[in-house]
C-alpha cells in the first residue's frame, strides 16, 4: 500500500469570476468544469483544497443593462448570478464559495482595501482624460488603441474625462519583473508571460484609474462617496475577501489558505490577474498568489458563438442532450493545453458514441455480464498468469503514473488520455484473451478466472482516475462492480480488488448510444429558437463581428450625390429634458450654426460633444423632434447588435476645419 505525502496540506484555487451581464455559454463554462477537475483531483492526492469562484457584479455596463431592462442593477446581477450558479451547480462542480462581489463581507473590506491602499500613498486623486471601453470596463490612452479601438476587444471606445483616484503601477513594476524572473512557473503557459513582460511591464506601466464618478453602480469610496471603485480592484480582491482577510485582522481561513496555489482565468484576462492583481497584493504588503494559469478559448467549430448565427451553445442545452458527464468529458478532453480548442455538435456525437458509449460503456457493461453469466457475479483472481497480463498491468499503472503527472502540469486533457488508454487496453486484453472461448473449456475455468479479474480490477484503477473529471459515472462504475474508489497512493499496485467480491446482477447503460442523423434534426428544430431573441436585451452579443449585414437597395450616384455632407465642430451640448435617448448640439459649419438633435445619449455625455468635430448632413428637411427644431443629423456608426456606437468624425491629424464638405 502506499502512502498519502500530502495529507492536509492546503491548496486555494479559484476560478475569475463570471461577470453578471448575461447566461454564461458553454465557453464560459469551460472554465468551471476545468476547476473543479483540478479541484477533485487536488483533493485525490490528499491535499485540503479549498476551492472559490462566483460572480464579478459592479460596472458601468451592468448600470446600462438594468436600466435598459427596467430593473434596479441589484435586482439584475441577481437574477443572473442565480442563472450562473445554477449552471455551475448543475455540471457538479464541487465549490467551497460561491463569492458574489455584492457580499457584504467584499463590499465592507473593499472598502478598507482602498483606505489602506490611499493612505499608504499608493492610492491618490487626480483627474482622468482619455478612452474608455465599457464593455471592457477599460481605460486606454491614444496610443494604446488599436486602430482607434479597444486593444482587448475591438470595439468602440468614448472619450472620458472625469476626476478619479488612481494607483501607482510604476512604484511596484521593477519588483514585479523581477519576481516574475525568478519564479518562471508564475504565469502558465510561457507564452502568457512573455506577452506580459514585452507589451506591458518593460516598456513601462501608466498610473492606473482605480475609481469612477460618472456612474453609481459599484462599491463606495467610503472616504469620498462621489466616487465608486473601478471594477478590476473590487473584482480582484475577491480571492482574499473570500478567505476572511481584513486589514485589521485577517480570518484563521486567510492564515491558513493564502497565498493562492492557482488563479485558473480565461487567456483575455491575464493582464489583469498577472500585473495589476499581483501589484495590488504588494501595495498590501501580502504573499503573490504562486500560479496564475491562462486557459485557452473555447470555441465553435464555425468560428465564435454568436446568437445570430444560432450557434450559441448553453450548458444546460448540452446537458438535456448527452448528460453531465459527457459534456464535462467533451470540453475537458477537447481543449489542447495552449491552443483554442472547438465544439460541434457533430463533434460532441461522435466522442460521445466512441469513447464513452464504445469505449468505456462497452467495456463495463461487458465484463459485468461475463462475471454474471460465468460465476454469478463472483470475481475470483486463481493467479492462472499468463504473459499478457503482465503488458496489461504495466500499461494500467504507468497510464496512472502518467495521469497524476499530467495533472501536475495542469494538462487535464493528456491527463483524460491516459485515463481513457486505461479502457482501451481492457478491451484490447478482451480480445487478446477471448473470454468466451474460455468458457467453452472447463480446463480453463481457472484462467477465465483471472482474466476477469484483471479486467475488473483495471476498470476499478480507470473508474477511480475518472473520477475527478466524470465524477458521476466513476461512482456509477465503482457501484456496479461492487468496490469503493481507489487511493491514488495505492495506483502503484495491481490486484487491489477484494478476491471473492461480486459485482451487480444488472449492469445499467451507462451512454445509450446516439443516433447521429437524428440528434442533427433535433438540433436544426432547436437553433431557429436559438437565433430569434427573447428580447432586445437577449439580442445583444459581444460576437458583433459575426453578425450578419443586411444592405439597402442599390442607389444611382446621383442620388448620392444630392446630399450636403459637411464638417461641423460642437460649441455647445445639453440633454433634451424627459428624454432618455436625445442630445441638442449646437454645431458650427462654417459661418453658419445649427441646432441638431441625436440620439446618441447611451453613448456620449454633453461634456463629451463640447470640442468634437463630426460630420453633418446639411441638407436634410428641418424636423420637429420633442418640440425642437432639428436642423441636420449627426452621422455615426452602429454596431449590428446596437450594442455599439462612434461618431463618424475626420482624422484628428488633418485638423479639418469646420465647413468642409465630405465627397
């Protein structure tokens, strides 16, 4: 037998936290199922796991989302953090905090967070000019944008100016680098590192927004209540307020579990996680988490999930279709360790009907029927040996040496390989062994003996390995064959199973095998519901580049040319009163000034317009828009999803003066 090394050593990992905007695709919860496989597998060798994720609340675009739906922004978030952790509950994944950034727990020390951090004098007040992505809930400067876009997610970004608080990144970046230096296995995989340290730490960091004031839904500077924390610091701090941590006395849990052996987090977000989070703990005088891991995407195997398109994929749909576990098995197994992985659901058919229906289905339920059908149910080893079993053995316990290996480096899909090369062997003895011919010969009663044994007792090592990632039909496997789970400790020794023991009289099916054609067409009845949006707000995808354009006829060129398209600058914006859509511009062209109303409020601020050169058409019929005279309209772009929208103005470099007509 062996011996458990680590028996009550604790691990703290954590997944991000999902934020509240919406239901969380199967993309999403990869992430999930990826932790909690680690998780389960932590605790397999012994170790006291404490595992955290949950919801990333707080933001400007959960403000917009709950006003736009006509709920308060709490009643919104919980809305959807139920959804979420109904999924995450539904593909059993084995949690020990649920963590909700609207705790008051988080809430109240967020705040000492900030106070400590302030009056430490990394923390100070000035005032922000610059870009801001709302989706991302991301500043940006004129040089980091790409194309005149956000640099992380494409879109469109708004000019802010506002007062805020911010932190000094650069106070703390030498010491980052060279703690990232010297421990290499920090950022996982390398190639997250070297993007960290060749596009953001070396060529230097800028003082960091860490608060807002143009919104009100986030945790309260308690010092200054005009301001909220920004988003990325109140989120952060969740892997220690959920531990208990306090700047005035800290809970046993945060002594016992900090700092955190994995941050498991999505490859978009590992900037944040591997250069603001880490300096944040500095600021606090606290140990660097010891791994922070950035997994790869996952995607459709026809590019991104967008609702347009019909192709968005939702756990709990996957689910009804194929089960718990064979989703868990699917996205586990199909996502490379670097590289982005993909779904279909042709894809899903075909693992689903050759490795768990063939596979692993097969395999139990045959060896089952053979032990009923020969001795009752009673599995015997009589040690009849022959030199096969002696390849079966050593190719069972070095795929569990190679798995638990695997899951040391965090490749939970090689670690499933292994598990599965388990199974293939089994069947691969059945047919070396031929165990109905041995039971034609009453000489080899003995030998048909140990045959099944061995089966039984490779199956019992395969099933106890398949536990953490499909923790369900482990269980089932195990029942059915009458054992308990095997110590990962004892994976070292074959024969384990108790000589005698008997296996159930009727083995269930475990995956039912599925019909590929007609799965196809309840798929196709299911997607035109997957494409009609349950309202406006269900319309909006973050995938708008795969949304589809619709064109307006074909127009002559001299159509085109009827319109006066001109260079106008605003001198002057106000809010049309009672209006929840509507700006008044007052927009010099030249010698002339115009009144031209927009409804462009989502996007822009009064003080936002004042300055700003945009282009107008001059000669568009005067119409009466809320009892005011529009004398023009303000061109600008839309995203397909109307998620989106800039104004279409001309190149800052050219300087175009007001007047100029657009040809």
């Amino acid at each position: 037998m062996g011996e458990n090394k680590n028996k009550g050593v604790p691990y703290y990992m954590t997944t991000a936290i999902a934020y509240t905007s919406g239901k969380p695709h199967i993309g999403n919860t990869y992430e999930i199922v990826l932790a909690d496989a680690i998780a389960r597998f932590k605790r397999e060798q012994g170790f006291d796991v404490r595992f955290q994720t949950g919801t990333d609340e707080h933001g400007q675009k959960i403000e917009i989302k709950a006003e736009e739906k006509g709920v308060t922004p709490q009643q919104f978030v919980d809305d959807v953090a139920g959804e979420i952790k109904r999924i995450w509950d539904l593909m059993d994944t084995s949690y020990d905090r649920f963590m909700r950034t609207t705790d008051a727990d988080h809430v109240k020390v967020c705040q000492k967070i900030f106070k400590k951090m302030y009056d430490k004098g990394d923390i100070y007040k000035g005032a922000y000019e610059g870009w801001y992505c709302t989706p991302c809930e991301s500043f940006w400067t004129d040089t980091q944008l790409k194309d005149g876009c956000c640099p992380d997610c494409g879109r469109a970004v708004q000019k802010a100016s506002e007062e805020a608080y911010f932190f000094k990144m650069s106070k703390y970046a030498p010491k980052l680098i060279d703690y990232i230096n010297e421990h290499p296995e920090f950022i996982q995989p390398v190639s997250r590192k070297n993007e960290m340290m060749n596009n953001f730490l070396l060529p230097g960091l800028q003082d960091l927004c860490v608060s807002r004031t143009s919104f009100n839904w986030g945790i309260q500077v308690d010092f200054d209540p005009k301001h909220v924390i920004y988003v990325w610091l109140d989120a952060l701090v969740n892997y220690i307020t959920g531990l208990g941590y306090d700047p005035d006395g800290s809970s046993e849990l945060f002594e016992k579990y900090w700092p955190a052996d994995l941050h498991l987090i999505g490859k978009d977000i590992i900037r944040f996680h591997t250069i603001y989070w880490p300096i944040f703990l500095m600021s606090l005088d606290l140990p660097l988490p010891k791994q922070v891991f950035g997994h790869p995407w996952l995607l459709m195997a026809d590019g991104k999930m967008s609702k347009s398109k019909g192709n968005v994929l939702y756990a709990d749909t996957l689910v009804d279709f194929f089960g718990v576990d064979a989703v868990r098995y699917f996205v586990l197994h199909e996502m490379p360790f670097e590289n982005d992985g993909s779904i279909s659901w042709e894809l899903m058919a075909e693992r689903y009907n050759s490795d768990l229906a063939n596979i692993l289905g097969n395999l139990v339920s045959r060896t089952i029927s053979m032990s009923n059908k020969y001795f009752g149910g009673i599995v015997e080893n009589n040690d009849v040996e022959e030199p096969v079993d002696d390849d079966l053995i050593d190719t069972i316990l070095n795929c569990a040496t190679r798995a638990e290996e695997k899951m040391n480096e965090l490749r939970v899909a090689d670690a499933i390989t292994e598990t599965f090369n388990i199974f293939r062997r089994c069947n691969k003895y059945i047919d070396e062994t031929m165990p109905w011919a041995l039971a034609k010969d009453e000489a080899k009663q003995d030998r048909l003996k140990t045959v099944l044994y061995n089966l039984t007792e490779g199956i019992t090592i395969g099933a106890s390995l398949l536990y953490s990632f499909m923790p369900k039909t482990a269980e089932k496997i195990l029942a059915e064959l009458g054992t308990e789970k095997r110590a990962l400790w004892d994976m070292d020794t074959f024969g384990l199973y108790p000589n005698g023991n008997k296996v159930t009289e009727t083995p269930e099916i475990l995956f039912a095998r599925i019909d590929a054609a007609e799965l196809m067409k309840k798929v196709e009845a299911l997607m035109p519901a997957a494409v009609k949006p349950e309202s406006q707000e269900e319309a909006a995808s973050d995938e708008s580049d795969d949304l589809p354009m619709e064109h307006k006829p074909f127009i002559e060129y001299d159509d085109f040319a009827k319109l006066e398209l001109r260079i106008g600058e605003v001198i002057a914006c106000e809010e049309v009163p009672k209006s929840k859509k509507l700006l008044k511009e007052t927009i010099k062209i030249g010698n002339e000034t115009r009144t031209v109303l927009s409804g462009i409020k989502k996007w822009y601020r009064p003080e936002d317009m004042v300055g700003k050169k945009v282009v107008v058409v001059c000669n568009l019929e005067p119409r009466k828009i809320a009892g005011i005279e529009s004398q023009g309209m303000v061109l600008a772009a839309e995203s397909p999803d109307g998620e989106m929208l800039a104004l279409m103005t001309p190149d800052a470099v050219c300087n175009m003066p007001s007047g100029s007509e657009v040809c």
